[in-house]
C-alpha cells in the first residue's frame, strides 16, 4: 500500500463509541499524521464509553473529548480502508476500497478490566496496519 501517499482509513462499529474510537485514537496517535483517520457508527451512541476512555488514558491517550459520530456514504467514499468491527452489512461498499472485519469484543457496557484485552489487541492490530501501508 506503499503507493498511496497518505492513506485514509475509517473504522467502523455500531455505536462509535468503544472499538472504532480506540482504534482511532490509537492509528492517530501512533502514525503521527501521516494516516488520515476517521470513526463513525452505524447507530452512534450519545457518548464515548466511559471504561474505554478510562482504558485508553492508562496508555496515556485521551480520547475524553471524542464524540460518536454517524457513519456516511461520504466518509467511505472518502476512505481507502474500512475496517469494521462487528457492523454487519450496514456499511455502504464501493469498489475500490479495501475492507477488513476485525472481530473483537464489544466493550459496551463492560468496566475498564474487561475492556483493556480490547485495548491491547486494537493496538497490536493497528500497529500491523501502520507496517502495511509502509508509511
């Protein structure tokens, strides 16, 4: 994927507000700019999961000022992955694009223990994504 200059990449999950924003924040966080990165949800809840912001201050990222936000046909014809996690089919598809389902559990409604495996394997996919685009 190295021939794309600066590539984009939306994660999506159903309620934006657990896996789609720590892998966010995570891509941000590690790829220093050099990714363009979005999240959204197929059915945004009104707010980031508390456990998760929790969890992701531990590894010194804040995401408190993150909100949910609504998935659109624009923020995936805008992006040259979609990575989903657990959304089924309501993500829109174009040609062109690269998809990938990461099968992770939902920390919905999970405390902070539960959710940083979530964390960790996030980051260690994440991670793996920054190595494949080469950038």
């Amino acid at each position: 994927m190295s021939d794309i200059a600066r590539p984009s990449v939306l994660f999506v999950c159903v309620h934006n507000a657990g896996r789609s924003q720590m892998a966010a924040a995570y891509l941000t966080h590690l790829a220093g700019g050099r990714v363009e990165v979005r999240s959204a949800g197929s059915a945004p809840a009104e707010t980031v999961n508390p456990a998760v912001v929790e969890a992701m201050a531990e590894v010194g990222i804040d995401i408190s000022a993150e909100s949910p936000k609504v998935l659109t046909v624009d923020a995936v014809r805008a992006s040259d992955v979609v990575i989903t996690m657990g959304c089924g089919d309501t993500c829109p598809v174009f040609p062109g694009k690269k998809y990938l389902d990461w099968k992770l559990d939902d920390p919905a409604g999970q405390g902070v223990g539960a959710v940083r495996p979530i964390r960790d394997e996030i980051e260690r996919r994440v991670r793996g994504l920054i190595a494949e685009f080469d950038v």
